[in-house]
C-alpha cells in the first residue's frame, strides 16, 4: 500500500518550524459472521482494486482475513467531504458513479463519503461497503437525489449557523 505524504509543521520553542511529512491510515473491520458474506466482502475487494471509475479515484488498500473477520487498511485522504455538494464535483459523481455503465458502483453519495483532497481537487470515493452489484438505473438515481435533498437541507442549516442531528437513514 503507498502512503499519500502531506505536509505538516513542527515549532519549537524559539518559535522555528521545520516541515514534516504525515501520512494517515483507516484500518476498517467487519465480523462476516458467515463463509458466505466473507466470500462476498472479498469478492467485492477484489473487484474494487481493478475497478476504473474514470475520474473517481479510490485509495490504495489491503486487507486480511482471519476467520470471519475481515480488516482493511486503507489510505486516508485529507480533505473535504464536499463532492456531492459543490456542483463541478457533483457533476462527476453523477456522472462516473450514478451513471456508470457498470452493474457495480457506489450507492452511499453521503458527504463524507466522496473527498476532495486537500490541495488536489481529485475526488475520491472512500466507502467500500456502499460498493455493490447494482444494476437498477432508477434506483440509482432516485438515491442521487434523495442524497442531493437532504444534503441541501444540511448545508442550509450550517450557513445558518446551526445543527440539528438529521434523523434520515438511508437504505443503501
């Protein structure tokens, strides 16, 4: 797995800096409970590392197996979670993920869900589980915009300076 390095300060006590490179990582774990799920949550890991979403990227992982239990690490991307709201990325989204040819693709469009990186503007997915054989269009669909509602809805309320814990779930 390659580490994406960001830049990071470090001051001393005379108030220098010297610059530092991080990287992050996300260390996921599911309990399959069962062979059959396992074989699906590798199946669907295995397709997502050769998958092309065109202008989505995903990031670099591994996982391992151990009984039932399957853990991934994955590369953390510093960003934004901003993709499915502003609408030049949006529109990319849609495009590449919604809309994909392929019966496999994402269906969580949940914020946090699609990053922007941090000085890159590449855009990426970083919700593994919502990857899935989905090969009904309007579903698609019809989820984007269920997503681009309540989305607005939250935004709204953070320009306006407040929070309400959204009491939607999606099935996804």
């Amino acid at each position: 797995m390659k580490n994406k390095l960001y830049n990071s300060r470090i001051y001393s006590p005379n108030n220098e800096s010297s610059v530092l490179k991080a990287s992050f990582t996300l260390i996921k774990q599911f309990d399959c409970f069962n062979e059959d799920n396992l074989n699906l949550m590798i199946d669907k890991l295995e397709r997502l590392k050769n998958e092309n979403f065109n202008r989505i990227h995903i990031p670099d992982f591994e996982y391992k197996v151990d009984g039932n239990i399957i853990t991934y690490d994955t590369v953390f991307i510093k960003g934004y979670g901003i993709g499915t709201l502003i609408p030049k990325f949006a529109d990319i989204i849609y495009e590449d993920i919604v809309k994909r040819k392929s019966d496999w693709t994402f269906t969580d469009y949940g914020m946090p869900n699609f990053i922007v990186e941090y000085k890159t503007d590449k855009i990426y997915s970083v919700d593994f589980q919502s990857y899935n054989y989905v090969p009904d269009r309007e579903y698609r669909e019809s989820t984007w915009q269920n997503f681009k509602y309540f989305h607005s809805d939250i935004l709204n309320q953070l320009v306006k300076g407040e929070w309400e814990i959204p009491n939607v779930e999606f099935d996804c």
